[in-house]
C-alpha cells in the first residue's frame, strides 16, 4: 500500500474509536502530526491503534504507566495533549 493510502486508512481508524473522547486524542494527534512522520513513526501509530483506547487515554494523561514498547518520541508528543481542539 502506497503512503498516501495507508495514512488515509490511519486517519479513519484514528477518528472512528468508538467514543468522542477516544476520537479527539487519537485523531487530533494523527491529525497534527502525521505529515512530518517517518515510515518508521507510521509503523509505530499503525501497531499501536491495536491498543485498547483506555489504555491509550490512560497513557497519555499519565494514570497508568507507559509500557516500554510504546515508550518514546511519539509517546511524548502524545502526552502533550496540546494539539486536541475543542468541538464547538
């Protein structure tokens, strides 16, 4: 799959999670920062929407530590959370 069409296939998975507060962080991250990524950080984004968004929630607000796989760059851009906007 060429790259333009596994991100659009990303950004699907990203927004559809199931819950409104699921859909803001994960599509909001891939949102602001899938342009600049490497093959290498759509890999990691493509292995870790595989995990529960709980867990995901709970990673990036720091209630639950981080597992060291997903530890990281792209985890510390995650737990930011500066790039969610609130829906009017």
């Amino acid at each position: 799959m060429d790259r333009e069409a596994r991100l659009k296939r990303l950004r699907f998975r990203a927004w559809h999670r199931g819950t409104k507060e699921a859909d803001l962080l994960i599509g909001g991250f891939f949102d602001r920062h899938h342009e600049g990524w490497s093959d290498a950080e759509i890999d990691w984004y493509e292995a870790f929407l595989e995990e529960q968004d709980v867990d995901i929630m709970a990673w990036a607000i720091g209630t639950q530590p981080v597992p060291e796989r997903w530890d990281g760059a792209m985890m510390r851009r995650l737990k930011a959370l500066n790039y969610i906007e609130h829906p009017e």
